[in-house]
C-alpha cells in the first residue's frame, strides 16, 4: 500500500473563509477545554497525603476517571446536545482534535516530547476531514463536507490510481492550503543497493560534501531576510496587543517566515536531485540533529535544515528517482583515513585530514564522506553476505511503476 501527502492552494470564497475560520476556533475550543481536564485530572493527584498547597489546591473525587479519549468522547457528544456552537461543526473534525490530544499527550508520557499547550488563535491552523465524500475531485477544485466545492489551484494532475483517503485544511501566511492523503493499492518495495555508491557528510561550513568530491556551500536562507525581520520584529514592540495595526505587522512577519522555509525547502529538494544524478545509492550519517541545535551553533544548524534534508526530502527523493538511500553509524566518521583505515585524531578547527599512516591529505569532509560511503557499502555486503558493489539495477517493474505515478522523471 502506498500513501503519500499531497499539497495544494485553495482559491475560497469569502463564505469559505469564514466557515473555515469558525471551524477553527470550535477545534480550538475543544482542544483547549480537553487539556484542561487532562490538566485538572493531573493536579488534583499531585496534592501530598498529609498536607495541601498553601496557595489552593484543585479538588475532585477520588474515584474520577482519567479523562481519556474514549470518555472525551463521549462527554463531546452530551455536550453537543446543550451547546449549538458544537452542532455547527462536523463531529468528525472534533473527534479527530480529540485523537491528537490524545497522541500529544502520550507521547509527553513516553517523554518524546514536551506536555501539551493550550492553543490560541493563531497555534491551531489546521483541522482535518478524516472522510471524505464520493467523486471529491473535479476540474473546479474539490468537494468538501461543510464547504462544498472549492477552487483549487492544481500544480500537478493526481495519478488515477490514487484514492482520497483524508484532507487537511491548513491556514498558513499566504493562505490556505489542503493537504490530501493519497493511497494506491500498489506495493513498491525498497530500492535495493545498486549501481554506483555516494557518501554524503553533511555540516555548517559546506552543506554537504560528497566522496565524489563534490562541496556545496550553504546559501544562509535566514541571513539574507534577517534585516527585513528585524526591522518588522522592532516595530512590533510598540503596537498595542490586539490592535489592528498589531495584527497587520504579524501577519507580514509571518509571511516573512514562510518565503524562508519554502525558499529553504526548494533548494533543498533540488539538492537532493543534484545527488540523485550523481549516483544511484546514497549513505548519509544517521545523526541526530536535535543536538547540534541546541549548541552555540544552533541558530546556523536550523537555518541549514539538516534534518529536514537527510530524514525527509532525500530519501523520498532516492526512492522517487530509484535510488538506494542508507544510514551509516556516526561515530569516528572524521577521525578514520578514507584510504588505509587508520585512525587520524583532529579537533573541529582542523579542515584537512593528514594521515601518517599512508600519507594521504584530503579535506576533512570530503575524508569523511569517503569514510561513509565504504561504512555503507560495507554494511550492505555484511547484511547480504555477498559481494554488491557495481550490482545492476534490479526490478525495471519497480521503476515503471513509478514513473506511472510520478511521470516521467
């Protein structure tokens, strides 16, 4: 089964705005008022046997159960009954902001991530269609519970193959957009290793390096916008909260924002179909970035989106263009020689690598990618237990398949 998200703009009528806007806001609501239960659930256990906060405390019965989704749920359908705001609003929308609250705060559990927030108007931007209505697609737009039909600009034709499972309304700073879950009953397996073999190191200093030789240099996406925002961030501190004038300069802000995230992601993918001309498999390091971010370089480490490169647009990159994409361990990339394996010890302020062993000098990220590109090739001969380097590339259905959804690469 292939699934795969889809993006797209929306073209609404003023009418639309507005429903999506109150559509919004309930979600919003909602969210909000099942946190603070969860959040009132939790206080009220946290008092001491023998003593209570000299401030107050939350009381409530000891037999309560914990407010989980199934008990949101149904306490949301009562709730429909008494307030009209609720019956406005498809009840699927409301129980699908249940189920994210619920993840939210499983994953707070399993310490993955930080305890849910109470959103305000302008944290929650999305709501989600879980079902979608029969022939939903047409040359106008799409069809919509609640909205009916709605202009959508199509940058691309959806394959015929592919059905519409969900769709995401999301409000971002240049408008609205749907998001469409698409699935093919197909099965396309992993591509297999092939062909010629890339090493990739990436860092600050250069992008990426390759065992190829290739250096691309990092364009700083937020340091050429860096004036422009803080000019605006300035004037931001002597607007009134509330005010219109307030509203207007956040709203530039945020689109200041979004031209740099899509100005970083489109390099980013084509980057990644840079790589993909170069070789037919890819290793990188399997690197955990969240950690090089919170350093003294983390402000260049987010402007980079190494992440967002590595763990999400090149691999489905290599798998959309039949490329063989593979992590490597980390550790000691930059202290092995490429070429005789011996250890060659060096701080972060020394960029060339001098191997006393066999005399070798290179530059230290293109000896590292060197070092991952055999790191990689030596796993896959130990997984396999044969010989794979220079394989030919393997099922041409596969490739077929693809370049039938896709279109021609």
């Amino acid at each position: 089964m292939l699934n795969m998200t889809w993006e797209f703009k929306l073209d609404p009528t003023p009418e639309q705005v507005i429903e999506i806007e109150h559509t919004l806001t309930m979600c919003r609501k909602v969210w909000n008022f099942a946190l603070c239960e969860r959040k009132d659930w939790l206080n009220s256990r946290k008092c001491s046997v023998n003593a209570c906060s000299l401030r107050h405390e939350y009381i409530m019965s000891g037999d309560e159960p914990f407010p989980s989704y199934h008990l949101q749920a149904k306490r949301l359908t009562l709730a429909k009954k008494e307030i009209a705001e609720l019956k406005s609003v498809n009840a699927q929308m409301l129980q699908q902001v249940l189920r994210q609250l619920d993840a939210s705060w499983e994953r707070w559990l399993t310490k993955q991530s930080g305890l849910p927030r109470f959103k305000n108007q302008a944290r929650l931007r999305s709501f989600v269609f879980p079902q979608m209505l029969k022939h939903p697609l047409s040359v106008r737009g799409i069809k919509l519970p609640q909205l009916g039909w709605v202009k959508v600009r199509w940058s691309r034709d959806i394959p015929q193959i592919c059905e519409v499972k969900q769709a995401r309304i999301v409000r971002k700073a240049s408008g609205y957009f749907v998001m469409l879950s698409l699935q093919a009953d197909v099965d396309i397996p992993e591509v297999p290793f092939h062909g010629h073999p890339v090493g990739v190191d990436v860092g600050l200093e250069y992008f990426l390096s390759t065992s190829d030789g290739l250096q691309i240099k990092h364009p700083r996406f937020f340091n050429e916008l860096h004036r422009k925002l803080k000019l605006l961030q300035r004037r931001l501190k002597t607007k009134q909260k509330g005010s219109t004038n307030r509203s207007k300069l956040l709203r530039k802000i945020a689109r200041v924002h979004q031209r740099i995230a899509d100005t970083r992601k489109d390099w980013h993918f084509k980057t990644a179909h840079q790589l993909c001309d170069q070789g037919d498999s890819i290793f990188v390091e399997d690197l955990d970035f969240r950690i090089m971010a919170k350093g003294f370089l983390g402000k260049h480490t987010l402007d980079a989106g190494l992440g967002q490169f590595t763990n999400q647009i090149l691999p489905w990159v290599c798998w959309k263009r039949n490329v063989h994409y593979g992590k490597v361990d980390p550790r000691g990339t930059s202290q092995e020689c490429p070429d005789c394996g011996a250890t060659v010890k060096k701080d972060l302020s020394v960029r060339i690598s001098h191997c006393l062993e066999c005399g070798s000098i290179k530059p230290r990220d293109i000896a590292a990618a060197q070092v991952i590109c055999t790191r990689g090739q030596r796993g896959i001969e130990n997984a396999c237990g044969v010989e794979v380097t220079g394989d030919s590339v393997m099922n041409s259905s596969q490739l077929a398949l693809k370049q039938e959804i896709f279109g021609a690469i």
